[in-house]
C-alpha cells in the first residue's frame, strides 16, 4: 500500500498517463488517466518497461517533463506516455535514467541464454521471441528499482532479492512491493535494510 498523502485535491502530484494501442487495421485510443507519482512510477515499471517496453524519449523542459514508451505484446503495439511538472515527474525521470544505464550495460548474449535457461528449453526461437522481453525486462526493471532505491552493496541487492522473494504470489507482485520499499525509503528518509524489513517482509 503506498503512503497515505493528506493533500488536497488541488494540491497532489499528479502525473497524466496518455496513449494509444495499434493493431493490425486499428488504432485505439487508451483513456486518459492521472496517477500519484509512485503509482504512475508502478505503471511504468512494472506493466510497460516489466512487459518488455522500450524507453523512446525522455522530453524535458524548464518546467515539464514527459516519458515515452513502445511495448509490443503479440500483435499489439501500445504507445504509452508519462507526463506532468518536472516535480512530480521526479521520480519516474530518475528511475528511467537508472533504467537506461542498466540497458546500456547489458550483455544481450548473455541475456538471452538466460531468458532460455528460465524457459528450461535448449532451443526454441518462438518461446525466445514471446517471452524474452518480458524476462529480460523484468529484471533489468528490478536493477534499475534496487539503484533508485539506493541499493550499493551486495548486502543490499541481497536484500532487493528477499524482497521479491518474499512476495513471489504473482510475475509481477515482488515488483510493486519492491517499489513500495523505495516510497518507504524517499519519502520518509528511511535506510534501506529497514524499508526492506518493515515493507518488504523480510526478518532481519
């Protein structure tokens, strides 16, 4: 559950979420949305970059700031964008310049024997095509999570890995806590190791 701000309605951060989906011979426009900046950040985390979406723009002005994102799932193509102040875009724009140094850095080779060692298959080029984005989204996702978060030790990446071990129920349900962990950490100047055991639902 994220924190409880007591704000007026006038007074949240809110960041817009706009988009449209395209499929073969037709284009939908998605509703227009406005989410809490860690929601907003969850929704860009976890359901676009997560599914194997790929960061396009990053458009930042003296007061405005917004975030592309193009995920391809099946025979859909979904144009997400995130935007709003440079304040209450903060946090998605320095997870999304955590995220990029990450992708930056990754070894595709490596990768994809990992996304087929988790698939437990020799070789399969359509299970690869399918699900590589999503496996490899998801974690270089949680790497990018673990540096917002302030993880710098393998302590803390040991932590990050109990986090999402811990709330395993579903592909996508360590992630969003994991991201609780973070609000935890930001907004109340809590440490890490703390935030991991009073959200995370780890014993010390």
């Amino acid at each position: 559950m994220f924190l409880n701000h007591n704000f007026n309605l006038e007074d949240r951060q809110l960041v817009k979420i706009t988009g449209q989906r395209v499929k073969p011979g037709e284009v939908f426009t998605n509703p227009k949305r406005a989410e809490e900046p860690y929601e907003a950040l969850r929704s860009l985390a976890v359901f676009e970059l997560g599914y194997g979406g790929q960061l396009t723009s990053v458009d930042i002005t003296d007061f405005q700031a917004s975030i592309a994102v193009v995920t391809r799932v099946l025979n859909c193509v979904d144009t997400t964008i995130f935007s709003g102040t440079r304040e209450d875009m903060t946090v998605l724009l320095e997870f999304a310049a955590c995220y990029a140094a990450v992708v930056a850095s990754r070894d595709l080779n490596k990768l994809s024997q990992q996304v087929l060692d988790t698939l437990g298959v020799n070789y399969n080029t359509l299970l690869l095509v399918k699900f590589s984005p999503i496996i490899i989204g998801s974690r270089e996702v949680l790497s990018a999570l673990a540096i917002l978060a302030g993880a710098r030790t393998e302590k803390d990446i040991s932590l990050a890995m109990e986090v999402l071990s811990a709330n395993s129920q579903s592909m996508n349900s360590g992630l969003l806590k994991f991201i609780e962990v973070i609000e935890y950490v930001r907004e109340l100047e809590c440490s890490f190791e703390d935030a991991c055991q009073q959200i995370g639902g780890i014993r010390p």
